[in-house]
C-alpha cells in the first residue's frame, strides 16, 4: 500500500535475539566447533595464523577472565591498536567479563587518546606498540599521568603474559544481560569533537545479524574484514555479522587494497564491507582486472554517499549484488539497508528499507512533525538499535533521543511512496545560498559521473552577499588534469546556474574520519587558512 506520509516499519522477522556478545560466539562455536573462524590476514601468508571456533570460544573465555583478575564488571577497558586477533578476543572477552569496551582510532594523537581516556574513565588500556609510525606505546605512557582514573597499560606485545592469567578455571564469569552496555564508540568526528555513543549487548549483536542477512551471507561463508575494529563498521558489521553466520573471517590489520584483492582470491572471499573510499582504491589498484573475484557474492557499503555510478561498476565489475548500509554509530550502526534483490536504481539512488524491528520517519526539524511523501526533513530511527545514550552527557543525549525513543539523526533525507529513503546530506552540510537550499549530495552524484574526477566533496564557503557560496574539492581521476571551466559547464548543463560550484580546488586526498568519511568542516578550515589554492 502506498505510503502518505514519510513513516514506515521494518519487519517484525527475525524477532529481536535477547543475547549478548557472549552467547552468540557460544553459538557459533556450538554449531560449528571445527570451521575456521578467525584467519590473521597478514601480508605474509607463513604468518596467517588462524583459530577455528571452539579455539576462539575459548580465548575469549580466557581473555575474560584474565580481564578479571585485573579490573571488575562495568569498568571501562580501552583498545587503542590496528586489526589484531587480539583485539577481538578483547571485543567477545570484555563482554563475557561484564565490561564495557572503549574503542580508539589507531590514528589519534596523544591529545585525542587522552580525552578519549579522561572522558570514558578507563581504567586500562590495550596498546599496540606502535603502527605506521604513530608511537602508541610511548604516547600513552605519556598522557597517563593525566588520566585519573587509568591504572592499567597492557602492550599487545606482552599478550601471553596477560592472557595467562585466564588460566584460572576458579575466577568465575559475570552473569551479563543483554541490555547491559558493552561498548564506547567515539562518534566519527565529522563536524567536530567526538561524544562516547554508550551501546548495548542486544543493540550490537542484532544488528550485526541482520545486517549480515540483508547481505546476503550464508553460514560458513568467508568474510574478508577490512573496516576497522575500532569503528563499528568493524567489529558489529564485520566481527558480530560474520559470527552471527559462523562464517570465517579473513581480518586486515588495516586497509591496503592490493592485499585484499589478494586475500579475496586465496580464500575464495564470498562477502565484504568497505566505505567507497576503500572501494574506489580496489578498483584503481593495477591487479584488479587480474585478480580472480568470482567467488564474491556480497559487497556492502555505506558509511557516506556511495555515489551511483560506483554503486553500478562494482556490480558490473564483480557480478555482485551490492548493499548499501545508512545509520551511525549511536544506532549500533545501521538502521536502514538495501536488498540485493533490489533494482540497480534502488541500489545506486536509496538506502532501501528500516532493517527488522526498526521504524523510521522523516521530520520537519523545525516542527517536529512527519513530513509528507516525497518531502525533505531530517531521518529519525527507533528500535532496539539505539544507544543507551553518550557516555556522561545527558544533555547530549537528551538533543539526540526525544522522549518517545526516536533517535534525530541529522541527516537530511527524502522517503517515497514505498519507504524507500535518498540521503539529500546532513542539515549541518546543507548548503544555505541567498535563502536557497542547495543540497551536495545531488552536486557530488553528478560531478563523480565526470571521467577525469576521482573523489569530490561539496562544501558551503561563507560568502558576505549570499551567505554561503558552493566549492567543490575535487580529487582527479588517475592522470587527469582538472579544468574548472570544462566541469563548470558540465554542472550547468543539468543543474541550476546557482547549484554550480564557484570555486574549484584541487586536493591530492581527503582529510578522512577512522571511517573514511571526509571530513568536510576540516576542509572548509584549510579554505579559511589560506592552505587551498583555487582553480
């Protein structure tokens, strides 16, 4: 029946599971004990080591109880390194313990690992010793004496010697509900400081299984993980979604698109989940047309605009159904997804439907009220899926969660007559010229279908007439030259004369979140300080 209003419900099948981490490792391992469940992905292929899962069942136990005897149920344990095995013994580990994981992007710097640290009150800290140069060891040994409530620094490389602690059979595991926190994720940071999103059992353990249905994955499936761990694209969508399947899981220490067509090919990769950046890069990587990727049968993205015409070369490309993933992390992360029986229109144009047992709505953000089919307001998502809220700020979480559940997302979005939703960017992006709207995601869709452009960002500049004028940043395509007269007259031959960018630079790549969203408020800073040069 055709929608009036801009509202709708996801299915009410699967039910929502009521469980935790925990159990649905204990699942996996009890269905499939033998299958390889966890595969270091490593360039080298003599040090790939691998875990089936009951093997993994069993570190995760171990690694609970070893966080016993150092820290108690309900304390705040950080993880600050790249993709490691470890990392997930500590994801499935601090939730047998009762505990509560804060996630650190292994790109920070000491004053970011620091508030990260001060504002989550952790008491400890797993930390690689360092990775592509950033010193994380010394850098938190450096912050440390001004982070309170910090008492506890484990290296991965000293592992062995904490994990042995998990050999005493006597230290007893919590009884752990699943509604009870499990998780601190720091908000990607795209227009600003980031907040602690506090997540449940129950929100990420659903959501990483439904979203591993919508794609498409079947049990025993391989699963090459290249999203971060520390960002929930990783370690909900990637980790939970893949043992929600006890799929085996193929784990980068970090993105590198020639290993991964390589990891695709030697373990017959059926499924992956990368943001179009990642995506972008694979298809630019001279082994691509070589690699042999004819076992894949699910791609999934999101994370940011996934532009059309990618969405149609990688199936074209792939012969894969493509995915695409919306939400945020304070929704565990997705709250709508398309199918892969869904039209290449579908695909390239919305982000499909509410995932099961959620409901969304698009508001007016000024009234409050739904807005009609067809209109543009901001994307609201209810369900088991959302935060407990962030993590000591109640005023925060209180502008985020109205009182009836409905978490404002900020982003601006469209929803027709079947439900179906576009992404029209997010209010703080809108782009405000002379008292007209000009949203830049229909300016980016256009500008990407431009041979000689690779990636594009379209900002407001503050402009004294108008208010806010369009620029566009523009990343080229591989041995391009960008003319900005040429994409000028591009534009205006399907836009609007005010839609068309006014300024034009070219950059060699973009600043990026842990995520790999672009962070468009950064670029509009290296404007201001005189950093761009224009076309």
């Amino acid at each position: 029946m055709a929608l009036t209003e801009s509202y709708v419900a996801g299915p009410a099948v699967p039910a929502v599971r009521d469980i935790t981490l925990g159990r649905l490792l204990e699942q996996a391992a009890k269905s499939a004990p033998d299958r390889i469940a966890l595969i270091a992905g490593v360039p080298d292929p003599a040090l790939r080591r691998q875990w089936t899962y009951a093997e993994l069942y069993a570190e995760a136990q171990r690694t609970a109880r070893a966080l016993l005897s150092r820290f108690k149920p309900g304390e705040r344990i950080a993880v600050w390194a790249q993709n490691l095995p470890e990392w997930i013994m500590l994801e499935f580990g601090a939730g047998l313990a009762g505990m509560v994981l804060v996630t650190v992007n292994p790109g920070f710097r000491a004053r970011e690992v620091e508030y990260v640290l001060k504002q989550s009150r952790s008491a400890g800290v797993f930390v690689a010793n360092s990775f592509r140069g950033n010193p994380m060891l010394e850098t938190v040994r450096e912050v440390a004496p001004r982070c309170p409530e910090l008492r506890e620094i484990v290296c991965f490389d000293d592992w062995p010697a904490f994990i042995a602690a998990g050999d005493d059979q006597s230290i007893a595991l919590p009884d752990v509900k699943p509604g009870d926190p499990v998780m601190i994720q720091y908000t990607s940071g795209t227009t600003g400081f980031p907040k602690g999103a506090l997540l449940h059992h129950r929100g990420l353990a659903n959501n990483g299984a439904d979203t591993a249905d919508r794609m498409g994955i079947d049990p025993g499936d391989v699963f090459i993980t290249t999203m971060p761990l520390f960002h929930t694209g990783g370690c909900v969508c990637c980790v939970l979604g893949a043992v929600s399947k006890a799929a085996t899981q193929v784990l980068l220490e970090a993105f590198e698109p020639g290993l991964v067509l390589e990891l695709l090919a030697t373990y017959r990769g059926n499924a992956m989940v990368g943001v179009p950046t990642m995506l972008v890069a694979m298809l630019e990587h001279p082994s691509f047309a070589s690699t042999d990727l004819s076992s894949v049968k699910a791609i999934c993205s999101g994370g940011s605009t996934v532009p059309a015409a990618l969405v149609a070369l990688f199936e074209q490309k792939l012969g894969a159904p493509f995915t695409i993933v919306f939400g945020q992390t304070e929704c565990s992360p997705v709250a709508a997804q398309t199918r892969t029986s869904d039209t290449i229109e579908d695909k390239a144009g919305t982000i499909g439907l509410p995932l099961p047992n959620m409901e969304t709505k698009i508001i007016n953000p000024d009234t409050g009220k739904t807005v009609p089919i067809g209109e543009i307001g901001e994307f609201c998502t209810r369900g088991y899926h959302i935060m407990l809220g962030y993590f000591e700020m109640p005023e925060a979480t209180a502008a985020a969660i109205d009182s009836e559940g409905w978490l404002h997302t900020g982003d601006l979005c469209a929803m027709d007559a079947r439900g179906y939703c576009t992404v029209e960017g997010r209010l703080k992006d809108m782009i405000i010229r002379g008292g007209e709207n000009i949203y830049p995601r229909e300016l980016e869709e256009l500008l990407f279908r431009h041979p000689k452009v690779g990636e594009v960002a379209v900002v407001g500049l503050p402009h004294e007439k108008w208010g806010e004028e369009v620029a566009a940043f523009i990343r080229p395509a591989p041995g391009a030259v960008i003319d900005a007269e040429e994409l000028s007259a591009y534009m205006r031959a399907s836009l609007a004369p005010h839609k068309t960018p006014r300024h034009w630079f070219v950059v060699e790549a973009f600043p990026l979140t842990g995520s790999g969203k672009i962070q468009k408020f950064k670029l509009r800073e290296f404007w201001a300080r005189g950093e761009m040069q224009a076309l």
